[in-house]
C-alpha cells in the first residue's frame, strides 16, 4: 500500500495497553502507528498462514494487566 493510499482510522484502548504498545514501540524504535500497523500486519499474516488470527497459546502465563 502506497503512502497516499493509507486510510486513517480512530481507535480507543485503555491507557494501559497504549503505554505497553509505546513502549514496546520505543524499544524497536517506531512511532507509535507504525507499531500498530506492524502488529496488525503480523497478526493478518498469520490468520493467512494458518487461519488463526493468533496462536492458541499466546497469552498462557502472561499477565498483561491489560484490561
């Protein structure tokens, strides 16, 4: 997708995922979208390798403290 062609969208999440999202962005140095966008390409990859937006197991013995 062409610069000119990305599509701007609002999006609400909690004050808790944002700060572990930015964070998670600084540390493989993106902007905050460009993070975003990373993660919501990778978990579309996926749903096309395997049909499964995620694997099964992927939050198991993590405590996000997301919510």
């Amino acid at each position: 997708m062409a610069e000119q062609d990305k599509k701007q969208i609002p999006l609400r999440i909690s004050s808790k995922l944002y700060a572990q999202i930015a964070a998670w962005a600084e540390d493989d140095f993106r902007s905050l979208n460009g993070q975003i966008e990373y993660l919501l390409t990778e978990c579309v990859k996926q749903r096309k390798k395997n049909g499964s937006p995620q694997p099964q197991n992927l939050d198991e013995g993590i405590d996000l403290d997301i919510e």
